[in-house]
C-alpha cells in the first residue's frame, strides 16, 4: 500500500459523503442549537475502544471550544449509561454498527438521536467505504463541522423552536464577512443553504488539507513505519500521547496498533495517574513520567500536538531522546517548537491553523501509519 493510494480513497469517499450529507448536516445542526437551547446535552457513546476514541472527541471539542467568542455546550461521553442519564431534550450520538439498543432507548427517551450505521436513529450519516479508518476520518469531519456550525443558530435565536422573536439582521457593507449574520429570523431556508455551503466548504478545505498532510510527508511517514516495524520486531511498543482532542487521537491510533495486534499504550488513558502527576508535579510532567515508567529501548514515542509547542509534549519527547527511543511527532501550523527544535526522529507537519481540520487530517497520518506498518 501506498501513501498516494491511500489518499485516492479518502479524496473520493469525502467527495460523495458531503455532497450527499450536507443539506441533512445543516438540519442536524438546526435540531441540535434547538436541543442545547432548551438546556439539552450531547450524550456521545461508544462500546468499542475505537467508537469511545471518537465520543470522547465529540466531547470534548463541545464542552472546550477553541472557536474564539462561542460558547461551550454540555456534552459528556458514555458507554453503557444512557439509560441512567438520558433526558428527553438530550441528544444521543451514537459510534459503532452495536448501538442500536443504546439508540432505541434514548429514543424512547425523547432524545434526537444520531448515528454513522444503520441503527435506527432519526438522523443516520454512513460514509460511502467500507475501510475503517476512512470512516473514521469522514465521520471526525463530521462532527467537527456540526460542532463548529451548530452555533449558527444562535446567531438567529428566532429561528429555534419555542421562540417568536423574529429580529431582521442588516450586516449592512460587512455583509461579505459574515453572510449568516445578513438573514431574515423568518427565513430558515436561507440560512440552512449558507450552512449547507459551508459544510461543502470545510470539506474540501479538509480533503487539500488531507493531501498536502500526506503528499509532502510522505517520506516521513514511510521512515516512522519502518522504525515503528523494526521496534515490533525486536520486541517494542509503541506510547502515544496528546491534550484534549489529540488524546483522542492517541486513543484512537492506539486502539488501531491494538487491533492490528500490536503493542501499544496510551499515556492518556488513566485519569489517576494524569491527576495525580498533574496535582504532585505539574502538569508539563504528566507524560514524560510516564516515559520513564514505561518506555525502554527500542520503543517508540508517538506525540500528537495541533500546535507543536504544548509543553508536556515537548518534555515527553525530550524524556524519549534521552532514554533511546525513536519519537515520531504529527503537528500543525508551521510545527512549533517541535519542528522548528527538531524535538522528534520523525516530523509530520500538517500546514493550517485550524485546529478541526488539523486533527482531521492527523487522522489520516495516523491511519496511514498504521497501513504502512502492516
């Protein structure tokens, strides 16, 4: 397999996914402010390590906004405790073809309910592949696009369910700058196209990006496969590690290496050693310690930073270099310090500022490494 072959997939598979989605998105997203208007929750749930990967990520990207000025929303990801918290304006997202009981229940709750296979819920949204890491992806872009357009609708308050308020917005000459905010309240049509628009948008904005990602770092990702198979074959494993969003990432490759039946550990899985590293020492140690715990010769370090500049990565991979063990980094923007530093063996760079589509296309670095390794 390679690099320019895996990239074929997923620029076709995101090509029809979003032409087919995007108007039942902008509706999604519609349903969804009505929801968290009314004091509902996003309840996102997964049974397997993959599908928690990504419920977690939902999350966490809802209840810790990186989009300057909005607001955050209250999320929470589960695994088998939906019929304990789910409440009737609640909104269910459900990861994995083994939900459909957990959908059936949060439906009988009241909830909206979401899903990525055919389960039985009111909004169903399958990728067009049947390649696991390219679902993911798609399925990633997704619901990184409704949690940044979901705030659409509270610009236009009026036009949410239960509100007769119907304000006129006159964007006047900065109309060109912010089109959502030149719409009539009564005009729900006209904003579900510009959100439909949008989403076409941030679609291929991912797929460029996506190319770019793994055109110009094909080498790279070519000699971090060889020296992740080389450590495999004499008996090492691999540790990745990440903050936030990226944690999810680290969870999620290393549920892959997992599957593939490798050796793998995920240095954000156990929140009592995060927190008791973060409260004793600091949390710039919460992941080179568990290097020193961990790691021996021959492993290697997989760092995920949207930034390349977050302090406890950077003091992880010092702590691989100086034990022996390889370090690959996937970074954004111009790569920071870990980059500009040349903290890693293995530097993939992934050129944007937006931290979505970062980790969007990380996803497909991360897939792509495991592919290659085999």
């Amino acid at each position: 397999m390679t690099v320019a072959a895996l990239l074929s997939e997923r620029t076709e598979s995101s090509a029809r996914f979003f032409e087919t989605s995007a108007d039942g998105l902008a509706r999604v997203c519609h349903r969804m402010a009505e929801r968290f208007a009314r004091g509902g929750r996003l309840i996102a749930f997964g049974r397997t390590p993959a599908a928690r990967s990504d419920a977690r990520h939902v999350a966490v990207e809802f209840v810790h906004p990186v989009i300057v000025g909005k607001r955050a929303l209250p999320a929470i990801a589960l695994v088998d405790q939906i019929g304990l918290l789910a409440a009737p304006d609640d909104i269910a997202m459900g990861f994995g073809a083994d939900c459909d009981d957990a959908i059936a229940m949060a439906h009988e709750r009241g909830c909206l309910t979401i899903a990525f296979a055919p389960v039985g819920a009111e909004w169903e949204f399958e990728p067009p592949t049947s390649d696991p890491y390219v679902r993911q992806e798609l399925v990633e872009t997704l619901y990184h696009v409704l949690w940044e357009l979901v705030h659409v609708f509270f610009e236009h308050r009026g036009l949410l369910e239960g509100r007769t308020e119907r304000r006129v917005h006159d964007a006047g000459a900065s109309s060109f700058l912010y089109p959502f905010l030149d719409e009539r309240e009564d005009d729900l049509e006209a904003v579900l196209q510009d959100v439909r628009r949008s989403i076409l948008m941030k679609a291929a904005e991912v797929a460029a990006l996506r190319e770019q990602t793994l055109t110009d770092n094909a080498d790279v990702l070519v000699g971090a496969a060889d020296a992740l198979r080389r450590s495999f074959a004499e008996g090492g494993k691999l540790l990745a590690l990440g903050n936030g969003g990226s944690a999810t990432d680290a969870m999620d490759v290393v549920a892959d290496f997992h599957a593939a039946g490798r050796p793998a550990i995920d240095l954000t899985e156990d929140p009592g050693i995060l927190t008791a590293i973060a409260n004793d020492i600091g949390v710039e140690a919460i992941f080179s310690r568990q290097v020193i715990a961990y790691g021996a010769a021959g492993d290697v370090v997989l760092a995920l930073s949207t930034s390349g500049n977050s302090g406890n990565v950077i003091h992880a991979l010092a702590e691989a270099r100086r034990r022996g063990l390889e370090s690959i980094a996937m970074v954004g923007y111009d790569g920071g310090r870990v980059a500009g530093e040349a903290l890693a063996d293995h530097v993939v760079i992934t050129r944007s500022e937006h931290i979505p589509r970062i980790q969007e296309a990380q996803a497909s670095a991360y897939h792509a490494l495991v592919e290659l390794v085999g």
